[in-house]
C-alpha cells in the first residue's frame, strides 16, 4: 500500500497537521471559512480516508453504512483536490503553506511507489482472467486493460498512477461485497505504526508467490463468486 | 439554545429533580471492546425492561413487593437472563455471523407470558419468558421423580395437584426469522396490529408475520441495479405507532421516508419524503456523515417523530416534510472537532434517542457518560451524568456543564477532557411514570423523579 518508511516517517506530523490545518478549515469562527466553505481538502484528510478505506474493505463482512459514508467523503475530498497542482488558492495560516507543500509532494511519491507495486500483483490477477489472450503488462496498466473482472473493481481505486488517484476508481469499488476477495493474499498489508480507527487492523500478510495451485484456485474464487451474488430471497 | 447544556434548571416537565434509583452490573467487570449494555423499555407497561450485554439478555422486572411504599416506585430486579443467539457460520461466504444482539424489541402482553423479539446481523428470534411457580403433582402414571409406574400396580386413580414451587423464570425461542438478509440487520419493529412486524437491513426491508417463519415479503429494497452506484443505506426503520400499514426508514443521507403498504406491494416509492436543507454556512467534508441518521422514534401520539443524528437530535411533524419543527443541539461544541472525530472513528457513533410517555420531553445520550434532556414545552435542557461517583441513594443529579473555550467556570469540563470512550448510546424512558434508565459502557443506571 503506502510506502512504509516515508509513512511512518511523516505519520505523527502528517497527523498533527490534519488535525491542525483541518480543524482551523471547520473553525466557524474564522472569517475565511465562515464566507466560503473550505475548497480544498490536506492531503492527509485524502490518506486518511483511503486508510479507512481500506481498513474497512479488509474486514471479512465490512460495515456498509461506514464504507458507503467513507467513500462518499473521499468523494468529496477528491472532488475539491482537482485539479491537484496548485495549492489551495483560499490563503491559509502562514506556518501551514510550507509543510503543507512537502507533504503533497512526498506523499504522492510515496504514493506512486506503492501503486505501482500493488498494480504488479494486479497483474498477476489480470493475467489469469486473460488466459486465452495474454496481454502485455508494461506499466501502470489502469482500466485499459480488458476484461478485468468486476469484482477487481475496488483495486481501481488506485488506478493510473496519473496525479489524480480516483478518476472515477471509485466505481469499480461497488460490486455486491465479494469476501472472497479480502481473503485473497494479493491484498498488501497496512503500513505498520499506521492506525485508521480503534480496532488496529491486522497487517502482517506478507505478499505471496503466486504457484500454480494457487492460482488455479483464485480462478475458481473468481468465476465461482459470480454466481452467488444474488441474495437468499423468501418472499421476494 | 445553548448547545453545551443548559444553566441550573431541570429539564422534563414541571422541574423534574432526577435523583439516583439503582445501578446494576459489576463495577470491575472487564468490557470486551464492542460490548456494550443496551437496553429497552417494554413501551407497553415499563414494568419490563431488557437490557443485554454481547449475546447475552437480562430482563428486569418491576418487583411488586416494593410498589407503593414512598419514594420508591419499586426496584428494577432482574429477571431472567439468557443467551438469545449462538455464533453462527455462513457456510456460503465462509464467515462467522457473530452472535452479539443489535436490537431487542418487546411485544405487547397479552397473557402472563412475556414476549420479546431479539436480532444480530442476521436472524431474529422470538423469545419467550414466562414464569412458573406451581408444580403438578400426584401423577398417576410416573412417580415423583419421573420414573414410570407400571399400570397394572395402579390400583386407585387420583387427580394431580398443583403445588407451589420457588419462583422459576424461562426463557424459550419459540420462532426463529432466518435466511431473510444479506446485509447486517439494524431495526425490528412490531407494528401495531401485534401480528406483523419488519426487520431492516443497510438495504432492505421485509416484513414478517409473527406466526410464520418461512417466509417473509419484501417491501422495500434500495439495492441498485450495480452496486457501483451504492451511495446510501438504510439506517433504522420502524412501524407507526397506530396506523398498521405506515412505517419509515431513515437513510445514512440524513432523509427520512414514509412508506404506505396499502398503496403497492413493493414500497419503494415513498409517501413522504423528509429531508432538511443543508446550511451552506456549515458545511464540512464531513457533512454527510454528521447527518447520517442514526435513530428514529415515532412519539406515543404518532404525530410527530424524531430523528438523532450526530450532533442533534430533530423532531419532525409527519405532515411537515420540508424541515423539522424543532431541533435540539446535542453537543454542538464537537463541530470544530470532527476531523479528530473522524480520525478515531466516533463520529460513525450510532446514538439513539426517546420520548417520553407524555411527549412532552426527549432525551438522548453523549460521551463522557452525559445524557441529555430537552423539555418541549419549557424549551429547557439539561446535562446530566451516569457515574458511579454521582449513585449514593436518593442523591440528586447535578447538571454538568461543557466548556467550551476561554474561560473554564469551577464544575465545568473543557471540551478536550471529555472521554469519548464513555458513550452512551441507549436511553429509555418509563412510558408512563418518571422513571429513566440510561446505559453507560456495561453499566445500567436508573433514575427517578423525586418529587412527583
């Protein structure tokens, strides 16, 4: 996911100023935001909330009315972060500017470096479903692929490494909620030291070789969890 | 209105003076994270009272033998306690259905027996609790200690008598509603008909004869077509209190819709559509969440009904759709706190909310163990406190007070000391007598008027 060291590295000043820069945003009482509403979200509200993204994805059964909230605000968030390059026009605390810049920048790099590590894994995936057409996989291969299967949807959330991460990733996210998938070993662990929420998630898979076992039986998961989508229905 | 809790008066009615009743559950008792003592009233008589804890349910009863003395309207002792569910596995997903209860719901009595129903994520079972305290004996055909008497030794016929035996209280599953949701069950409510009642689901709701268990019809399904497009989920849902084919269901988008079963199978088209308008003044990325619906509770009169969501708690005349009538600032002072909110997760926090039997007056919890109470009438409300601190018998609650910034008063707490991990979330009011009780962590506090 994130990469680790530049994470943990920023994580307590990352979060300080979350709570700083963000608070000072929903502070009613400063001119600034009492006129116009805050336009434009820190990066580290963005990484926070994807953390609980993915925290939530993670669990076995996850809590749609959390996930749904989460995902709407990362909407939100996202929305007001396009178009990424400038920073926020609205003038803000003179100590914030500076160390808000850095932030943007090492996060997305640090960003980018995980991503493309995940994409790899997302190929190994891709490549099973391609089986009777292997593709070439050079690069951050996004959505142009082919023939991803839905329920790959919620990996689209980090799409193209391009600057903005959630397109319109966050599409792909809603397939009815196949577990099988948060099973799957090819989801990369949490950056330790990082807590989304009360409950620390467990993080210590390791990535996995994929052998040929394996893969047949990701496979079967894969086509297999098609079929089970429809709901028991008494009465309906 | 003041959002951090009112000055010295109290609140409910003609200067209530809540004072301290009982305390039950162990003081040291470890809570396991999640559990966390809920309970509910029976709305039917408020001798009856559930509270449960995990999996496990305790009901409390009114003892009789206390009734009537001064001061006292009778202890809450409890009852009977059981197991309502076991952990499940669903074979089809490969995964644990956990057995902790999400709501309990009472149904009206109508003989000696009591009945209630109890839900976790995904079945709900009818339980009912009946007492015996009369014992046949004199069989004819079986000794005393259950041995079958051969019939040829019989040689006189006697009737059995019925003797008394100590007071025994039984819990038993008389129905159990399964298979019927795919997603995490979060509302029952029986409606008024005592025959029927739905189960809400984050995106269905079907409903249920009382009778049956095989089969249940489904009335309203906000499922789309691709869950790509997902963006709102039921949050509760619950049956008009008299007329048996209206109920509404609350959203995670802060709406509120009112359904009419007699105009179409499938209710997916609402009567009455209730959604407040944002103030564009107030708006925060976290908007959404902070209007997400947490409770909603129709009033005895069925006129009005209530909606909790993070910070406030709104009340809502049925034949006013555009915006509540009143609205009630639960703790406004963590506005400018939502992003750490955010961070730790409270601000998902579900609260719930009550009327009282009159109508009159409302109450709903907060952290730091404060609940609060908001007089309809007099427009006057009240910070109080569950604590142990504060439980000496017939001691009178003090009204807390929050500090919000500049200078912090003597007896008042800053914002930053309150303790978010002590929340309450469930409160009840007795539907008749001014009798509360309030659940903090694994904690049930009860609290009486004293001078009424």
């Amino acid at each position: 996911m994130l990469s680790k060291g530049l994470k943990r590295k920023r994580e307590e000043e990352e979060k300080e100023e979350a709570l700083s820069v963000d608070s000072w945003w929903l502070d009613q009482s400063h001119p600034a935001v009492a006129q116009t509403p805050p336009a434009v979200a820190s990066s580290s509200l963005f990484d926070l909330s994807v953390l609980k993204l993915h925290h939530s994805l993670r669990q076995s059964e996850p809590d749609l009315r959390h996930l749904v909230l989460v995902v709407n605000t990362l909407r939100r968030i996202q929305a007001s972060m396009e178009p990424t390059a400038p920073l926020p026009p609205v003038p803000m605390p003179p100590t914030a500017p500076s160390v808000a810049d850095s932030l943007l920048a090492s996060s997305d790099a640090g960003l980018s470096a995980s991503m493309a590590s995940l994409l790899e894994d997302l190929n190994h995936i891709e490549d099973l479903n391609q089986v009777p057409q292997p593709q070439a996989d050079e690069g951050p291969p996004g959505r142009s692929i082919g023939g991803v299967p839905p329920n790959l949807g919620a990996l689209d959330l980090l799409g193209p490494a391009t600057g903005c991460l959630l397109d319109d990733g966050l599409e792909g996210l809603f397939e009815d909620i196949d577990t099988s998938m948060y099973d799957s070993e090819l989801w990369l662990p949490a950056s330790e030291g990082l807590k989304p929420g009360p409950e620390n998630g467990p993080a210590k898979e390791e990535t996995p070789e994929l052998d040929e076992a394996e893969l047949d039986y990701l496979m079967d998961v894969l086509v297999g969890t098609q079929a089970l989508e429809r709901p028991p229905g008494p009465g309906r | 209105m003041a959002g951090a809790g009112g000055g010295g008066c109290p609140a409910g009615g003609n200067d209530f003076q809540w004072c301290f009743s009982q305390v039950k559950g162990a003081v040291d008792e470890d809570v396991a994270e999640g559990e966390v003592l809920s309970l509910v009233p029976s709305k039917y008589n408020g001798d009856q009272m559930t509270g449960w804890y995990g999996h496990r349910i305790t009901v409390y009863h009114v003892s009789l033998q206390n009734k009537g003395r001064a001061h006292s309207r009778g202890e809450y002792n409890v009852y009977s306690t059981f197991q309502s569910h076991e952990p499940e596995f669903d074979y089809l997903k490969s995964l644990e259905i956990e057995e902790k209860i999400n709501k309990i719901r009472w149904l009206p009595q109508q003989n000696a027996a009591h009945f209630l129903l109890s839900t976790n994520d995904k079945t709900i079972k009818l339980w009912k609790i009946s007492e015996r305290d009369k014992r046949a004996e004199g069989y004819n055909l079986k000794d005393e200690d259950g041995r079958l008497r051969d019939p040829f030794r019989i040689t006189a016929l006697r009737v059995p008598i019925l003797k008394p035996m100590d007071l025994m209280v039984e819990a038993s599953p008389r129905r159990i509603f399964a298979n019927a949701h795919t997603y995490h069950i979060n509302s029952i409510s029986v409606n008024s008909d005592h025959e029927t009642y739905l189960s809400a689901d984050d995106l269905r709701i079907n409903l249920w004869h009382l009778e049956i268990t095989n089969r249940s019809f489904n009335i309203v399904d906000i499922k789309p077509a691709n869950m790509e497009e997902l963006t709102e989920v039921i949050t509760a849902a619950e049956f008009h209190p008299h007329q048996c084919n209206v109920f509404v269901y609350s959203s995670s988008k802060g709406t509120i819709r009112l359904c009419d079963m007699r105009s179409s199978a499938l209710c997916d088209r609402h009567a009455k559509f209730f959604e407040e308008p944002e103030d564009p003044s107030s708006r925060s990325f976290f908007s959404e969440i902070i209007s997400s619906i947490s409770d909603v509770k129709f009033s005895h009169s069925g006129r009005y009904m209530m909606t909790r969501d993070y910070l406030s708690v709104k009340v809502w005349d049925l034949n006013m759709e555009g915006r509540p009538v009143e609205t009630h600032q639960v703790h406004e002072y963590l506005r400018s706190k939502l992003c750490s909110l955010y961070e730790n997760d409270c601000i998902f926090d579900k609260f719930e909310c009550c009327w009282n039997g009159s109508d009159s007056a409302i109450m709903t919890g907060s952290y730091n163990n404060f609940f609060r109470m908001f007089d309809r009438n007099t427009r006057r409300d009240v910070t109080l406190e569950a604590s142990r601190e504060n439980s000496k018998p017939r001691a009178s609650l003090k009204p807390r007070k929050v500090c919000t910034g500049g200078k912090r008063k003597k007896d008042e707490i800053s914002v930053d000391s309150l303790d978010f991990n002590k929340k309450i979330l469930h409160t009840a009011w007795h539907p008749m007598e001014s009798i509360i009780a309030v659940a903090a962590t694994n904690n049930l506090y009860i609290f009486q008027d004293k001078i009424n």
